[in-house]
C-alpha cells in the first residue's frame, strides 16, 4: 500500500473515524517515545551519564527543591 493509498482511504472516513485514528497514533507515537526513553536512560545509554550526575547532585544537596503549590 502506498502513502498516497492511505491518504485517500483516511480522506473517506468518517470525522468520528478520522479522530479515533488520530488518537491511536497519538498513542502510538507516545508508546516509541517511552520505549526511546527507557533505552536511553537505562545502562550503557546515552542518557544514563546524565541521570547520574543528577543523582549524584541531589545526594550532595546540590539542587533547589521546588516549592510546593
């Protein structure tokens, strides 16, 4: 199937349709960005340094409580 396939097949859904379609890719694309983050930030990850450098700050007091509402 081609984008251009998909394009039009979404062109004729119904607006109900058109947003529960909206909503799921939403979806989808939050579920990739959790699973990016995970890897990320777990050992051996990009992120991973800088989780603990944060966590060695907030051990040596080094940060700014943030004040409750």
């Amino acid at each position: 199937m081609t984008v251009e396939a998909i394009k039009e097949a979404i062109a004729s859904l119904s607006e109900q349709e058109r947003a529960s379609l909206a909503a799921w890719m939403i979806e989808q694309d939050y579920d990739e960005w959790d699973i990016q983050m995970a890897r990320d930030f777990s050992p051996g990850g990009r992120g991973h340094q800088i989780g603990d450098q944060v966590n060695r700050d907030i051990d040596e007091g080094k940060f700014t409580p943030l004040k409750k509402r």
